[in-house]
C-alpha cells in the first residue's frame, strides 16, 4: 500500500535523519493507537534510512518476552549480521544471567542501573562506533511499551553518551493507560532532542489519497466517505476493505466496489487489531459484541468480571483504535469478528448472563429477550414472563420475526405445563399467519392438552379449526367429540355448548378463519334460546339467516360498516375481516370489497403475515372474476398461491384454485386450466368451503371441454355437501344453476328446469345475478319467445350485476336467440354488444362460440361497425392513453389492468382504425374525434 497518507511524518523523519548525519542525535518517540500504522511508519523509514547507508538495526517489543532481561537489546546486536559481535553480546548477557539470583535480577527502574548493566552499555557504544565507522546509526524499536527493563537501560544509557554521534532512536508506543513505563517515557522526553509524532486516524482525504491507488482520483474521492466510514480511518482495517474489494469481481473499470467489502481480509484486520492487546481488552470487547449496542462501563465490567475504571480505559483505547463509535463496535462486521473469536458456549454464557443482569437491573423485557433468544436457552422460570412480555411487545411493533424467537423460546423452556399449553397456541396462531406449515407441528400436542385439560376449553374448537384447515379431519372430530363430552364437566347449561360448534361449523362452511375469542362471546351474546345482541352476535350465522329471509342488504350494510370504521387487521379481528369481505363479494358489492380488500393486503405485507396477505389476495381475485376482469383474476389468484406453499394452504387452497379455473375457462385457456386440476390437493379439501367452489369450477372446466358428465357429478357432489351443510342458499352455492347446466348438456330438458325452477323460488332467488343466471339456464331450455323473454330478463338484471363475463356470454346467447327468429338488426346489435364487453374482459373467443351457430357469427362480422365507433369504453381509454405517449405499463397502472389486458386492446384498436403502429393513432383519433369520446377527441389533438 502506498505509503503517502502518512507524508507529513514521513518529512519529519527524515528530518532528524539528516540532522543525525550532521552528528547530532536525535530521539523520534512515535505514539499512536493500535493498528494506527506506527510499524509500517517505522519500517518504511527504516528501509529508506538503509537506502541512504544508515546502519539500521531493529528490534521489536513482546508482551511475551516483558520479563527476559536484554531481549530486545539482543534483537539489536543480532541484526548486525557480525557473527564476533553477536556472539560477544551473546557472552555479556549469559554472565549477567549466570550471577547469584540477586544480583542477576533486572532492577525495575528502567532509569537506574547496576554496574553490570552498565559494563553492557559501555561495551555496546564502543562496539557499535567501531563497526559503523562513519556511517550514520538508526535503531528502531517497535512497541517499546512492551520492552524488558534492562535494554530500556542500555538504550537510555546510548542516548546520554552519544548525543554528538551519527544516531537517530525511532521508538514507537501504543497510547494506553496506564503508561507502562512512565519513568522511561519521561526521561526520555526530558531530553531536548526528543521530538513526539503523534499518529492519528486517517481522514477521509487520506482514505481517498490511499484508494487512489486502485481508482481514479474522482471515483476515489467519492468512494472515500464510504470506506472511511467502515474503517474509521484505522489503516490496518482499511487496508482489509481494499483486499477484500481487489479480489471481488467487478463489472465496471473500477477496481473497487463501491459500498465496502466486508469479507475475509477485513475479518483478520480485526483479529489481528483485537489480539495487540491483552485478554483484558479482548474479553471487553467480546462483551461488546454480546451486548450488540452501546454499554454503560458498570454493566460491561459486570459481565466480563472487570472492575470499571479498567474498563473505562480499556473502552477509551479501543476507541481510539477506531474499532468503537460511539460506545459500541463500529460496524455489524466488526461485532462478528469479535463474536468468532468466542466459543460458542462462552456466547451463551455471556448471553444468560447479559439477561440476567439487565433484569435484575429493570431493563426492558425486550432487552432482556433479545440475549436469551441469542442464547437458546433460559436461566430461570422467570425469563419464561419475560419472553412473553417481550414477545406481545414486538408484535405490537411489528416485529414478526422476534415475536416468533420469544414465543418459540417461551414455549419449549416452560415447565408449567397449562401456561406451556397457552404459549403452544399462541406460538401456533402467529405462526399460521405467516406459514401454516410450520405451525402444524404444534397441533398434535395442543390436542392432546386440550383433552388433559392443560388448555382452555373454549379454545379447544381454535385448535380443531386448524385441524380441519390441515386435512386432519379425524383428529379434528376426535377433538369436537370431547369437547362435546365435556360440556357437563364443565358446567356447561343446556345448548351452551352448542352455540361455539355451531358457530365454528359456520365458520368452517363460508371459509373464513373462527374469531380469536369468539367461541366464549358467541355463547355469552346467543344466551338462553339464542336471544342476543344483533350485530356482532355470531355474524356468520346472521348471514345466513339474512339471506333465507331475504334481508340481504341489511348484514351487507353491517359487512360495510364494519370494514370501514371497526375493523383492523390483527390476529383476533383476521376471521371478522374474512367474514365481512365475502359477505359483501356474495351480496354483489364488488366494488367495495375491492377497496377494502386492496386496504387490508397493504395492511397484511407492512405486519409480515403472510398467510393473511395470501388469503386476501386470494379474496381480491375472487372479486376481479366477479367484476369480469379475467386476467387479472388469474394472476391475482397465482399470487396469492406463490406467497405460501401448497402445504401451507391445507384444505383452503380450494378457492385461490377455484378462482383460476374459472378464469382461464372463460378465457377459454383450457390447457392452462387442464395444468391447474392436475395439481395434488389434500381429500380434506373437499370437506371445506373451498372444496366447493374447486367442485363447481372444475364442473364447468368439464363442461366447456365437452365432458357434461364429469360435470354433472362434480355439481350433484356440491349440492349434496351444500345441503349437509346448512349452506343451501343459491347467493353463496349456485349449484342447481349449475347441475340444470349439465344436465341441458346431457339432454335433459326436464330435469333442468326442476332444478331452475325450484331455485327461482328460493330464499336469496332474487339477487340480480342468481336471477339472471337461473334465467339464461332456463332459457336455454325453452324454444321460442319464452326463450327470447327469459334472456332480456337475464340481460337487465345482470346488467345491474356487475359481472361483465356472464352479462357478455348472455347478450350473446339473446343475440343468437334473435337471430334464429329473423331479427337480423337487433341480433347484429346484440352480438356487437356481447363483443365489445367480452373483448373488454379478454373472454371473446368463448363469446363468439355462443355466437357461432348458425350464420349469426359471420353476420356479425359482415356488419361490424368500423372506426371509432367499433372501439368498446375500455378500448377507448387505453387508445386515448397510448395516442399521448403513455407506454402499456403506465396504461395499465392507471387503469388498473394488466400489461397484457393493454397489449389487447391495442390490437383491437389497431384492427379496428386500421392503423400499423402507436403512432399513427394521434392523426386517426383527430380524425374521428368529433365521433369519439372526449378523452379520444383530447387525444387526437394532443
């Protein structure tokens, strides 16, 4: 590495070099803190100084040879390469040695000196002169503090006898405290050719003067900030960063990276910064890196058993290495180096005892949690309260992940075997949100509390609920049962129990997760006879009597409502949420649920929970498929599978599943669908809610493929459930719509308008979109008038629907109808119409086969409208967007489509004005503005 960041005492060296050559002697004491560069300093000049004929002789000080009377003293002579020297020095320090212990023992002082010590001086200064000859003299020294007594001696003796002879002492010395020679240091400054350079940390310009190496002077001067940041000017760290830059591949022509590498090379600055000091500094830094933040001296002397004024000192050092900012290591890099020199048994330990102390001293439980979550352990029952306070904490922070570390910890450390059981299922429903798989593990033991009686009975149908969205319907049913058995037991009155099975049952049928505490308020607000408060009183069950008894709008104004001013998303209102938002998709309120559905995604990804965020997408694509946006729909419902594994979604995979198949079978993508029914999904689906809605859209996939009689099994399969399970209401399971389908396909007339006929007569018959569905099937089973009756009536009131598909398929079955009478006109009409909202939900090619019979289809296309006028609304928009310059992605953004949705209808635009490319549409819509809409008009002049 370069060595020009150091410059300005570089000078100075050489300075006293050349005054040392003028035969005056010199004394260089270079301070500084650990890994400040003093040896590279040292070394540089000290090869420069032998450059100019010097005769450079070097030694450096050990913490490990401290106590070896002349060591550094012997390093000296040894580096001048004369084997008589050598061995006469040699000879003079092994008959010191060889004196009676009293008088062979180093005096302490390194002022003061016996007359043995002396006899050593004095032949050293006369050996030295004699084989320098006229050269100039530089000793070096290196970490004098670590330096043994007596050549500390020897060397003060020198710089007394010589001070008109060639020499220049260069020592260095770390800058710590205690000084650990203060009678030497100050003898030695007290001499007036002494001269202190004082090594600081680099700044940023000398970061930049030495990165200059590897880049240019303005990439380096950017780049500076960065890496000085990280390494705080400590040379020895930075000189890590920039190996382990080097060595990372680059794409650009700079040879450094510009946001720090922090990899091997810097890992071993580290090291080799943290092992200059004695076990004292490393065992404080280590609790440092145990603490994982800025540390009060008495708390980091405690751990490490330090009294702390010592650690007071040991910090101010560590600092001034730079290794610490602001109290605490300086870089998470930093803290891992120090914690890999830690066993890992000793970080546990540190850890317990961390926690230990930061309680006893009141901290904040999650302080305290933070080390027993890094220990995996617990010292004491008493952190069991601490993990679960800690936990409730950072999930109301929305910290997941940590919530999930202290309940874990909690759960397998308690030894109370009924507060062990209620850490089970909390543990369980946190991890459900996030990833139903890996809470499943839990459920086996939760049971087999539940029965012990170690859980709460009111939660036990919670751990059944969870059973059942597994496919674990026996042990599910084994739990049911009990709770059954256990209704006397547990003082249960009359139909008490009754109330949580049947509501859970409900809950389980519409596919909504149960109400965290619901179980005990159902039962209290039903009371004797099921007379309780109205709203909030089992809701499920108030939808269901709402819709037999026709009261649609009221428990969608209730859904509403609550969505809008009570609801928020939490684990205890998750089930509520669900519940509100499929009764607003059943009571035709697409519009809204979308809103909210939307609101409470955003709300689901900002918590972390997964599963919450999946199951409201899968609810988004279910109302996209409503309101006849079918690509969307499709993709909505594949993210909403790729946001948690199959696994995960256990029995209730059924309706993201359901939602694609109907998709892609009125975007008449068969294959896709095919690929979609050929995934593995659990038997106990087929139990669910979702199992339903899988039958009846894997029935009409079997239906638009030509196969009515798989189709017919898989209808017939869904009323029979819909009726076992009180769900028989053509608002949530159109089955009898759908059989009467299969069986026109068969060729039964008859039996089709049964069913038709016998659900028009239904409670909940009335919603515009049953209606209008029953009577396009019914129609289809009549001939004539009656037939052209039945579809006007279907085409008003899905009109009023919003269901885009099924209003595009039935204008043009009513547009064949009139074909096949001799309304040709109104037939073109019709058929135009059903076009123009089927291109605009991507369903045509279905469209124009309900078109296709007889010579309706080509009259159709023999009279189609041309030019602006042939543009559907959605068509428009997109062409008005496209004409001032907005690419497909910002079209689709702003009209809340798909790419590919935009990429569409700009074929259609194209076909339709007969233009080649985007930019002939500005000129063609001028063209037609006074005939197009205003946006059109605004385009064409723009």
């Amino acid at each position: 590495m370069i060595f020009a960041e150091r410059g300005s005492e570089i000078a100075l060296l050489r300075e006293l070099f050349a005054q040392a050559q003028r035969q005056r002697a010199q004394v260089a004491l270079i301070e500084g803190a650990v890994a400040s560069g003093k040896t590279v300093l040292l070394h540089t000049f000290g090869e420069e100084a032998a450059g100019a004929g010097a005769l450079v002789l070097t030694a450096m000080g050990s913490r490990a040879e401290r106590s070896h009377p002349f060591g550094v003293l012997s390093q000296l002579f040894h580096d001048l390469h004369d084997r008589k020297l050598q061995t006469w020095a040699d000879d003079q320090i092994s008959a010191f040695l060889s004196q009676p212990p009293g008088e062979s023992a180093p005096d302490q002082d390194p002022v003061a000196m016996k007359q043995t010590t002396a006899h050593i001086a004095r032949g050293l200064c006369t050996a030295l002169l004699e084989f320098a000859a006229d050269r100039p003299i530089v000793i070096g020294i290196d970490d004098v503090q670590y330096a043994d007594t007596p050549s500390l001696q020897v060397l003060l003796y020198l710089l007394r006898r010589l001070k008109t002879d060639k020499l220049l002492v260069v020592l260095t010395e770390w800058t710590i405290s205690p000084l650990m020679h203060p009678a030497f240091r100050a003898e030695l400054l007290r001499q007036p050719n002494c001269h202190g350079i004082r090594l600081r940390p680099l700044s940023v310009g000398q970061v930049a003067e030495v990165l200059t190496e590897y880049l240019n002077a303005t990439a380096a001067e950017l780049l500076a900030p960065a890496y000085h940041d990280v390494c705080g000017g400590n040379p020895l760290l930075l000189r890590g960063l920039i190996e382990d830059g080097v060595l990372r591949p680059m794409d650009d022509a700079n040879a450094l990276p510009a946001a720090p590498s922090t990899e091997e090379s810097f890992r071993q600055a580290v090291f080799a910064c943290l092992y200059r000091w004695d076990q004292s500094a490393i065992d404080v830094a280590r609790g440092l890196a145990v603490l994982d933040g800025p540390a009060e001296p008495r708390l980091l002397g405690q751990l490490v058993g330090m009294e702390r004024p010592r650690v007071v000192k040991i910090l101010d050092s560590l600092a001034g290495s730079r290794l610490l900012r602001d109290g605490q290591l300086r870089h998470p890099a930093v803290r891992t180096a120090v914690l890999d020199t830690l066993p890992l048994d000793d970080q546990v330990g540190l850890h317990l005892r961390a926690a230990q102390l930061l309680h006893d001293g009141g901290a904040d439980a999650g302080a305290v949690a933070r080390h027993l979550v890094a220990a995996g352990s617990v010292p004491g029952q008493w952190a069991v309260g601490v993990l679960q306070d800690a936990g409730t904490q950072a999930l109301a922070e929305a910290n997941l992940r940590f919530t999930l570390s202290c309940l874990e910890l909690a759960q397998r450390t308690c030894e109370d075997p009924v507060l062990r059981a209620s850490l089970t299922l909390s543990l369980t429903e946190l991890l459900w949100s996030c990833d139903p798989s890996a809470a499943a593990r839990y459920l086996t033991p939760l049971k087999e509390a539940a029965v012990q009686g170690d859980l709460e009975r009111s939660k036990a149908l919670t751990v059944a609920f969870q059973l059942f969205w597994h496919g674990r319907t026996q042990q599910a049913h084994e739990l049911i049962g009990w709770f059954k058995a256990s209704a006397g037991t547990a003082g249960a009155q009359g139909g008490s129990s009754s109330c949580p099975l049947k509501s859970l049952q409900h809950w389980l049928h519409l596919g909504s997760q149960p109400p965290h505490n619901g179980l005990d308020t159902l039962d209290a607000l039903e009371g004797p006879g099921g007379q309780g408060t109205a709203a909030p009183r089992s809701a499920q069950a108030a939808l269901l009597t709402a819709l037999h008894e026709g009261m649609r709008g009221r428990v969608a104004d209730w859904a509403e409502n609550a969505l809008a001013t009570t609801l928020r998303l939490s684990s205890k209102t998750m089930g509520e949420v669900q519940f509100a938002l499929s009764t607003l998709i059943h009571t035709g309120r697409t519009g809204r649920a979308a809103t909210f559905c939307r609101k409470f995604v955003a709300e689901a990804r900002a918590q972390q929970t997964t599963t919450w965020e999946a199951l409201l997408t899968s609810f988004l694509a279910e109302v996209s498929l409503r309101q006849g946006a079918l690509d969307r729909a499709v993709e909505q419902a594949q993210d909403a599978l790729q946001l948690i594994s199959a696994r995960g979604w256990g029995t209730a995979i059924g309706h993201p599943l359901s939602v694609q198949l109907l998709a892609l079978t009125a975007l008449s993508r068969h294959e896709e669908a095919a690929r979609v029914l050929r995934q593995a999904v659990p038997e106990g689906m087929f139990q669910s809610p979702s199992g339903l809605r899988y039958l009846r859209a894997r029935g009409h996939h079997y239906l638009a493929t030509h196969r009515p009689g798989d189709a017919y099994l898989d209808f017939h399969r869904c009323g029979e459930l819909a009726r076992s399970w009180s769900l028989d209401l053509p608002e949530l399971v159109p089955w009898r719509t759908d059989l009467a389908l299969a069986h026109l396909a068969l060729g039964r007339g008859k039996a089709a308008r049964e069913l038709l006929v016998e659900q028009l007569a239904m409670p909940g018959a009335h919603d515009p979109r049953v209606r209008g569905l029953s009577l396009r099937a019914l129609a289809a089973a009549e001939d004539g008038k009656r037939r052209t009756a039945l579809l006007r009536e279907a085409v008003d009131l899905l009109g009023t629907s919003g269901d885009q598909t099924q209003l595009s398929f039935t204008l043009a079955e009513l547009s064949r109808a009139h074909h096949e009478s001799g309304e040709f006109s109104r037939a073109r009409l019709l058929g135009q119409q059903a076009l123009q909202l089927a291109e605009d939900c991507g369903a045509q090619q279905l469209c124009r086969t309900l078109l296709s019979t007889g010579d309706a289809a080509k009259s159709l296309e023999d009279s189609g409208a041309d030019g602006v006028e042939a543009l559907s609304d959605a068509e428009r928009r997109v062409a008005a967007l496209a004409a001032v310059g907005h690419t497909n992605r910002e079209i689709a953004r702003e009209l809340y489509i798909t790419v590919s949705t935009v990429e569409q209808h700009l074929t259609r635009v194209y076909r339709k004005l007969h233009v080649k490319q985007r930019a002939d549409l500005p000129l063609r819509l001028k063209e037609s503005g006074d005939h197009g809409s205003p946006e059109l008009a605004a385009a064409g002049t723009g």
